[in-house]
C-alpha cells in the first residue's frame, strides 16, 4: 500500500512587518489595544503593487523543495490552494510551475479559502494513495491584502499576505494518517467576497465583507468536531496528538478551539500575531515555523484544521 508523507515544508512573508500602528499612521481608523485584544494580531506583511501570489507561491516552494531535498523538475502534481489568483486564467499553479520551471506535472487552483490548504492536503494525498502521483507540491498563497477595503475597519486588520508550502511524496509508511472536508454553502452570506466581473469591468463590491461575530461561533463550532471526527477515523487518541496547527485566523478562536480539545496551550501553535489571517497561507506558515524553530520533532503527531468562507472547514492529522 502507497501513503503520502510530508517530505519538506516551506513559507514566505513579503517585505517588512506592518504594525497596528502603521496602519493607524496610514488613516486606518482603528486602535492598537483593540486589534490586540480581539484577535492577537500585531503585525502583518503586505505584498507590493505588481507582487502576486504565484510570486509568493514560489519562494515558499523553493523553501520546501530544498528540505525535501527534491527537483522542482520532480514534481508530477502542483496544487495551489487560493482565493486572490493572479489571473482569472490561467490557474495560478500553472504560473508558479513556470516560477519553478517544471514542465509536465499536473497543476491546478484549489479555492475553498482559509480551508484551502486542509482541502489540498486531502486532495494530494488521494492523488498519491491511488498511486497514480509519487512527487505533489500543495502551496497556500494568497495576496488578501488586495481584496481590503482599508474604510472598513472591521475587517482591514485582520488579514494579510503570504505563503507556505509542502512537499508530499509517496511512502510505504503514511506520514497523513487521516483526512476530512466538509462545506455547508448555506452559510456563504456571512463571509464573502461579493463581485464579480462583466463586459471587463468589476460589478459589486470586490472587498472582504463579514459577519465576525457569526463567523466566531461557526469556527469554534466546526474546528473541534472535525479534529475529533479525523482522530477517530485514524483511530488516534487526543492524548496522542502532540501539536494543534489551527487556521490562523483569531487568538481568541485558536484558543478555544485548543481548550475544547484538552491540549495545552504550549501545544497549539499560534503565529497570528505576527502574520494576520493569511487564508488558505496561514496553516502552512505556522506549521513551518513551528518545524524550523525545533518544535515539531520526528515521530509526533499533528493536527492541522482549517475553517473558510463557504462555509469550507477540514483537518488532516499528521505525523512527521
Ligand atoms: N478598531 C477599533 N474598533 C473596532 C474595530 C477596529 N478595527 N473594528 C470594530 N470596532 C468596534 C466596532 O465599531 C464596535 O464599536 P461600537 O460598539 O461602538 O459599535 C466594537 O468595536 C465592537 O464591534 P464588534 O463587531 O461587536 O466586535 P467583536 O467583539 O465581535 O469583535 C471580531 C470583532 C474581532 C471580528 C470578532 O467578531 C471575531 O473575532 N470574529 C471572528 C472573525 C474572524 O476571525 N474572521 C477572520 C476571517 S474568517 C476566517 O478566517 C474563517
């Protein structure tokens, strides 16, 4: 039997950190105290004008290419998960094959926002199981800062650019021991992105609107229900996991969900502050950061969950 393992992992945040009281100096009518205490967040990195997510995509890729110690050339399957494409068409995974100057592999787009990284990991791992892919690049990347509307506050704060990235390969032992996705498109109202494009224009508005408080109650709803659900699957204790990796989305959505599945608060790895919701990014990047620092070690066990616009919500239960 083929498994899928995680043979490197990479991330990348584009230029210097933006403090709150970077965005207060550029007009942004909101306050250091506030954003702290509500959602963690004290800095995120805002990518260029002309910089795009395949831009991102790629550094964080070539990060993880080199831990895997692989080829770009290698790659037989690229899938980037991400709601800011760089073009309409083609898919932002085709653009960042070029990046990696890959020629043959598969590659395609995978939108289920802040989901979209548990999504893709679930999706390459059935790509590798069936045995038809051995080398799968799952990439989140996204430039979020470009769907702002830096006059609205409450939703302006939270977000920012970046990415991250994994390599799978395929193993006799599984290094994913269990997945789960799930949707209910009946909630899409309370997270969207609602414009659209006609005739070469933009109608509607192509701005970040949220319910934030129905978007918490979702969240810590659904995050600790489809942790459990995948452990049980895998036939994987709680008590075995050794590390949390939630959607980095709200300190305070983090550690509720970590409360409500009995870990330690020095278990969940938390990196919001640093970054701000970086969508379908931020689960990868805190992962790397947490690999690169020491923290993960050979062996342990991880849970990954994620929850987006949709209403999208997954998680996938490592071990490394
Ligand atoms: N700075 C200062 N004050 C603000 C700001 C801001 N940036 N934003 C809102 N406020 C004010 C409001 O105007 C309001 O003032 P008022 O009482 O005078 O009218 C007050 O703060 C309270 O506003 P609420 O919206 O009730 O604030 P709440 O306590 O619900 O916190 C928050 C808002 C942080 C968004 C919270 O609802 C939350 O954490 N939601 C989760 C949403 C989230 O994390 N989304 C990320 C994207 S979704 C995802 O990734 C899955």
């Amino acid at each position: 039997m083929t498994f899928a393992r995680i043979a490197g992992i990479g991330s990348y945040l584009p230029g210097d950190p933006v403090s709150n009281q970077d965005l207060i100096a550029r007009g942004v009518d909101t306050d250091n105290d506030w954003i702290i205490s509500r959602t963690g967040i004290k800095t995120r990195h805002l990518a260029a004008p002309g910089v795009n997510s395949s831009d991102l995509g790629v550094e964080a890729s070539r990060r993880a290419l080199e831990m895997a110690g692989i080829e770009a050339s290698e790659l037989d399957l690229i899938i980037v998960a991400t709601s800011t494409p760089d073009m309409f068409f083609p898919s932002t995974a085709t653009i960042l094959q070029a990046k990696l100057g890959n020629v043959g592999a598969a590659a395609f787009d995978l939108q289920a926002v802040c989901a979209g990284f548990v999504y893709a990991l679930s999706v390459a791992e059935k790509f590798i199981k069936s045995g038809s892919h051995k080398k799968v690049l799952v990439v989140g990347a996204e430039v979020f800062s470009r769907l702002l509307d830096w006059k609205d506050r409450n939703t302006c704060v939270l977000f920012g650019d970046g990415a991250g990235a994994v390599v799978l390969e395929a193993a006799e032992f599984p290094g994913i021991l269990g997945t789960a996705i799930h949707a209910d498109g009946s909630k899409n109202a309370i997270l969207n992105v609602p414009g659209q494009v006609s005739g070469g224009n933009i109608t509607g508005e192509a701005f970040v609107r949220m319910d934030g408080q129905a978007v918490f109650k979702f969240a810590v709803s659904v995050l600790p229900s489809v942790a459990k659900q995948t452990c049980d699957t895998a036939g994987v204790s709680m008590d075995e996991i050794n590390w949390l990796i939630p959607h980095q989305a709200n300190v305070r959505i983090i550690e509720f969900v970590g409360k409500k599945l009995g870990m330690r608060p020095e278990q969940v790895v938390v990196t919001v502050g640093e970054h701000g919701n970086t969508s379908a990014a931020s689960i990868p990047l805190a992962m790397d950061a947490a690999v690169r620092d020491g923290r993960i070690q050979h062996g342990q066990k991880v849970i990954l969950v994620g929850v987006g616009g949709g209403f999208t919500w997954g998680a996938a239960l490592l071990r490394f």
